[in-house]
C-alpha cells in the first residue's frame, strides 16, 4: 500500500526518472558511466570550462548514482506516506515542533586559539536518549568582509511561513548536538575557515574529555556545511576524513570554484553593458576593483534600491527586454513569469559581484577574472557581435597568481573516505547546480570516492540553500541510518 500510495503521489517524478533512463541509453555509448542514471535538465547554464552558454539550452547532463534517484524517492515518500518506514523523529512535527525534552543546554563556549567563537550546544535529553548521540558541528556560509565577526544565527524555513535557528532546530526538534564556530574572519576565508573547523574539532573531543562524568560522547560527529560552509566542510572532510562520521554540504560551489568566481565576474561587466557603468550616478566597479564608495552605497541601500529602480524600469517600458538578455548571456537562472524573484536574483549575484571582489582578490593574492585571454564570448544579446566587441575585458598580470592560490586553497579533489550527501536546487543562482555535476565527475575518477557521495538535486527548486526543515532533517536522518 506504501509503495502504490508512493507512485501515484509522484507520477511526474517517476516519469522524469524513467526518461532519464532513455536518455542515458542514448549518451552512455562508451559505457564510461554504467553504474550512474542521469537527470537531464533544461537551465543548466554553464559549459565545465565556465563559459555562458547559448541562451539556456543544455550541453552537458548530469550524471547521479542510482541511488540518488533512490534517496530523493525515498523522501518524497516520507512527505507523502507517514508510516512507512521506522523514523528517529517524527517528520511531520519537525517544523512546527516544540521543546520535547526542556531548553538545550550550552556547555561550552569560548574563543579558540585563532580568535574564532565557538560554541556548543546539547539537548536536555543528550545522556537519556535512546536514539544516537549524533552531534552536528555547523560551518556557516559566507558573510561580508566589513560585518563584524560573530556566532552564526542562521534559520531554515519551518514550513508555516517562519524561520527556525539552527542551533534550535538541531538540539530541539532533531535531539542532536550543535556546534558552531564564526571563523576568526569574515569574507572568502576558507582556508582559514578550514583550520578553524579542525580546531573547533579538538575543542569538542577535548570537552567531552574533560566532562567524562557529566556528558556522554557523541556516537558520530557530522559535519555540515552551506553554501561557502559547504565547500569548507567538503575541503574539511576530503583532507581530515578520520576526524568527521559524514558530511553534508549544500548548495555550495565544490565542483570549480575558479569558475564559480567567473560566473560573479561575468555577471558583473555584463550588468555594466546593459545597464550601464553608474547607476543613479553610483559607479558600480568592475571584477577588476570595486570603489569603497561603490561599497558603502551598497551598504546603505542607495546602490541596491537605484538598482531594483532600473530594472523595474526596464519591465515597465521595455517589457523586460534588457533583463532578458542579461539573464541569456549571465546564466542567473530565475522563473521569468515572476520579476520579483528575477529582480532577486539579480541582486544577490550582484551583492557578491560588488561586496566580494576586493576581498577576494587580495586573498588569492591576484585577480582571478579573466575574460580576455582566451576571449571569452558571450551569447544571448540582440547583437552579440557588438556585445563581444564592447563588453569590458579583463586579465591583470596577477592572474596567475590567483589561479595558483585557487588551485592549492579552494579547490576539491573529489577523494572522499566517508560518506558525504550533497544537495543543490536545480535552478540555485548563486551556486548553480553544474557545480554538483562537476563534482560528482571528480569523485567519479576518484574511485571508490563515488560510493561514499549521494548527490541530491531538488527539480525545479529555486533560490540559494532554499530547503525546508523536513528535507534537511529527512537527510540527516538517513546519514544517521547508514
């Protein structure tokens, strides 16, 4: 009954799944990828290289493991069908759920030795329950260079139109222990990040040391990570997988980060060619340098509402027709029927575009934009001739400098020795899911990294990290069970 109830609840899914397999009949002529079904999607907006592609056609697939097919099924399930199979926790309370066992506890907080914060929490049940002591150490995503360094409060959506913090959603609803550190900087730090993770590592295995009679040790530590957090943990893990009993990173550019770093740079001149170098009279940089005026007047909200006004002008009295063919040639995926999330969208990869490129440069000791040797081209304008020919190019003799510190500091391998889920919204436009595909090929060389990565694709998901407490906690979950 399960099962029936399951298919007829997810027909379109299985129908995609079932395609997925003829198309793969058609692709897999070198029977390079035999143990791997594909999901072929339509707004995939980047070739391996980097480079924008031809309006939003497709030119390479996404290769998954069966069991990723599996996995996602399987949750959907979870929604559909309550009952089906044995739970840790109950689904259907975890995003409206209440304090089941008192307030958590913090036991622990402080400075570590590099000036980060840390602190770590456990639920009031931590010694009594029966379920695994599973405790989730938390590396947070990325925040501006100029906010001042402090504990991360991120939240997740709970489902009824609110948000839930972490640290309580993980002790509370999920019964897990939570750890957490700011990092002793803010801003494109991974690989100081990276070292505050592995200290933050041995505080906690020094605390449950030190509270041996107050504390029980936890039976597995998973490390979690989104977005920039996400390509901390997988890094973290790749190098360090002894210290961690699995991963999870989401939404996060583990695939290329020098390509992630393309797409921002790209987007950036091509915003200036179609909307000009100033708006409201506010200079808007380029991936080359971003003026501290330029910053502040972002940081004030002048910059992003003469932004919002520009673009809205352009739906107004142009029926769109600029932000159509921004969109063509960046590759920000966005639901064009609806201008308020491309309106979003736009401004959160321009967010990153004018607050992270100072940054980012003097980390990587270099510029890492180039799209001047080779030439980059750019396809999807009215004129892409007089687009090529006039959109601002940029390679500063430091570049290979920076491509040298990407390569030795923030780019994965793809040799996993545990087991690692990771995540992404087919149409997330701040990391886009090619960064998936292109990981999944590292592991897939790496062998047998493979077996230990579950990627996990949400079709027609938009926004960045955008999952519900259900899926996150559904995920863990099955960590926790395997």
């Amino acid at each position: 009954m399960c099962w029936a109830a399951f298919f007829f609840a997810n027909q379109e899914f299985f129908s995609i799944y079932f395609q997925a397999n003829v198309t793969w009949q058609l692709l897999n002529k070198d029977n390079r990828y035999d143990n791997i079904n594909i999901l072929k999607f339509s707004n995939i907006n980047r070739n391996l290289n980097g480079e924008p592609k031809n309006q939003v056609t497709m030119k390479k697939a996404l290769y998954f493991r069966q069991k990723f097919i599996l996995i996602f099924l399987g949750m959907m399930a979870l929604f559909f069908i309550p009952g089906c199979q044995d739970e840790i926790f109950e689904p259907e309370n975890v995003e409206t759920s209440t304090l089941k066992n008192g307030v958590g506890v913090t036991p622990a907080n402080g400075t570590l030795s590099s000036g980060a914060l840390y602190d770590i929490q456990l639920p009031a049940s931590w010694n009594n329950s029966t379920n695994p002591k599973i405790l989730l150490v938390y590396a947070h995503g990325y925040v501006d260079f100029d906010k001042p360094v402090a504990l991360p409060d991120d939240s997740i959506p709970n489902g009824a139109g609110g948000y839930i913090p972490i640290s309580y959603f993980v002790t509370n609803a999920l019964e897990m222990g939570y750890a957490t550190t700011s990092y002793r900087d803010n801003g494109l730090i991974v690989p100081e990040a990276k070292q505050d993770i592995l200290l933050l590592r041995t505080t906690i295995a020094e605390f449950f040391i030190t509270n041996a009679t107050t504390y029980d040790p936890p039976n597995g530590i998973v490390l979690v990570g989104p977005s920039e957090g996400g390509l901390i943990t997988v890094l973290t893990v790749e190098d360090y997988p002894e210290l961690f009993s699995a991963a999870v990173a989401t939404c996060c550019p583990i695939g290329n980060f020098y390509d992630q770093l393309q797409y921002y740079g790209d987007a950036h001149v091509l915003f200036k060619y179609f909307f000009g170098p100033s708006i409201k009279g506010i200079y808007l940089g380029s991936p080359r340098f971003v003026p501290k005026r330029t910053i502040q007047e972002w940081n004030n909200g002048t910059l992003p509402a003469a932004i919002i006004e520009v673009l809205s002008d352009d739906y107004l009295n142009n029926n769109g027709n600029k932000i159509n063919q921004f969109l063509d040639c960046s590759g920000i995926p966005a639901d064009r029927t609806n201008p308020q999330m491309v309106i979003r969208n736009i401004l959160d990869v321009m967010r990153f575009a004018i607050k992270a490129t100072n940054d980012a440069v003097d980390r990587l000791h270099g510029n890492p934009f180039n799209n001047k040797f080779p030439r980059r081209i750019y396809e999807g304008s009215d004129n892409d001739r007089k687009l090529n020919l006039t959109v601002e190019r940029i390679k500063t003799p430091d570049w290979g400098k920076a491509v040298q510190t990407l390569n030795n500091h923030f780019e994965t391998s793809g040799i996993l020795d545990l087991p690692l889920i990771t995540i992404h919204g087919q149409y997330d436009h701040i990391a886009l899911v090619q960064q998936e595909v292109d990981y999944y090929e590292k592991a897939y060389f790496n062998p047998p990294s493979s077996n230990y990565l579950t990627p996990v694709v949400i079709p027609d998901r938009y926004g960045h990290c955008n999952f519900t407490a259900s899926e996150i906690a559904y995920w863990l979950q099955y960590l926790v069970q395997n």
